[in-house]
C-alpha cells in the first residue's frame, strides 16, 4: 500500500526538529531502522546555522579525475531529474573516484540551479567550494572542501548510492541538517513530530534536575526514575 503523499504542514513538523532528535524517534516509531538508515561518517557543514533541510532524494554518482564525453543533453536530463515531483527535492551524491573529492561539482553556479529548480540542498561524499557566493539557504554537506572542480561530472543518476554510511534511493525523504542526515520511511513520516515530543519531554525532566540548585546524584537518580514513568 502507498503511503498517502505528506503535506507541507506534515513537511513543517520535521523541519522543527534537528536531525538527532529525528533519529531518536524513529527508535520508537521504526525500531528496525535503529543502527541504519543515516550518515555514519563525518561531513564538513560550513553552514550550521542554517535550520534543518526535509526533502525527497534524488541521487547521482560523479567522478571528476579524468575527463569524460558528457554533453549538454546529459546536464540538462540531469536537472529535469531534479525538478521532477515530489519536492521539494535533496540532491545524494555518491564521489565513485578513488580519491573522494577531487573536483568539486557543487559551488556558485550548481547551487544556484538546484534552488531555482526545487532543490533545498546536497549531501555528498565529493566536495564543495565558493562557499560565501553559493545560494543563499542552500545546505551544504560534504565529504571536503575544496578549491576546484577538476573534470567534474554526473556518471549517472537515479540509482541507489552510498553516502557515508547511508544507503539512498529516488524519492527517499531526508532529513539533514549540520549533523548529517537520516531517512525517514514515509509510512512512519506523520509520527515522527508526536513520538520526538515524548522523548524531548522525558529528557526536559532529566536536565531540569541536572540545572537546578544542588543538583547531585540522589535528584538525578529521582529524575531518571521519574522520567522512565513518563507517558
């Protein structure tokens, strides 16, 4: 059965979580994802200000080493691969060289495409650079940064990639922020906001009594109790 597609307020609701806390619950809505489905390694975020991205993945492998034939036409069936529904859109790039990051593809001209075409932003294994003229609220997450492009390009897209540790297919919804990113099954989409509050509520117990005056272990071993009671 397909999921019923998610609504901009449903789409809302995750973006007012951090990615952390969108992986704290899917341990209780979806406890068989619990040690799969995120980022495993770290990736540079030279923007960690910027609020947390949801989106659909479409996925891509490049390589940027040595030149290639790739012309137009591919660019362009590229990025209407982009701008296809669902979106909002999150670009997966899987760096296939075997030395990661090379070349950059993304920077001042590829983040201002994927924004006018949907896009809210990129997690790759490649690299990154122009960061201050890259598109303004575009999130970047990558595996280095890097000064340029080298023979940068898409070998293909639309398959399943790899990107630190997290395994992506077409469609899937990411979530990511300056910490990584992690897949949400859609059919588990809508509980993930009701089942993060819980866990945020049992964990406000815990810190209450960590910050408040004469704090020690007795308070803390109450609050812990008081917490595992909590419904």
């Amino acid at each position: 059965m397909t999921a019923k597609p998610l609504t901009e307020a449903d789409l809302d609701a995750l973006r007012a979580l951090d990615t952390p806390t969108v992986c704290n619950a899917l341990e209780i809505v979806a406890p068989e994802r619990r040690a799969i489905g995120f980022t495993t390694a770290p990736l540079v975020c030279p923007r960690p200000e910027l609020p947390p991205i949801v989106g659909y993945a479409r996925t891509a492998r490049q390589r940027s080493i040595r030149p290639a034939q790739v012309g137009a036409a591919e660019r362009i069936a590229y990025y209407e691969y982009i701008a296809e529904a669902p979106g909002p859109t999150i670009v997966i790039i899987e760096d296939i060289d075997t030395q990661t990051g090379y070349g950059a593809f993304w920077g001042e001209v590829n983040s201002n495409i994927h924004k006018a075409i949907g896009c809210l932003g990129v997690v790759t294994s490649g690299s990154i650079r122009d960061i201050p003229d890259c598109a303004e609220g575009f999130q970047l997450l990558a595996g280095n940064i890097g000064p340029s492009h080298a023979h940068v390009h898409i070998v293909d897209f639309g398959t399943p990639v790899n990107v630190h540790g997290m395994d992506v297919e077409t469609n899937d919804l990411v979530h990511a922020d300056q910490h990584g990113a992690v897949i949400i099954p859609i059919e588990v989409a809508r509980d993930v906001p009701a089942a993060a509050q819980k866990i945020i509520d049992r964990e406000a117990i815990v810190l209450e009594a960590c910050k408040a005056p004469g704090a020690g272990i007795e308070s803390i071993k109450a609050a812990i109790a008081k917490a595992a009671e909590y419904h």
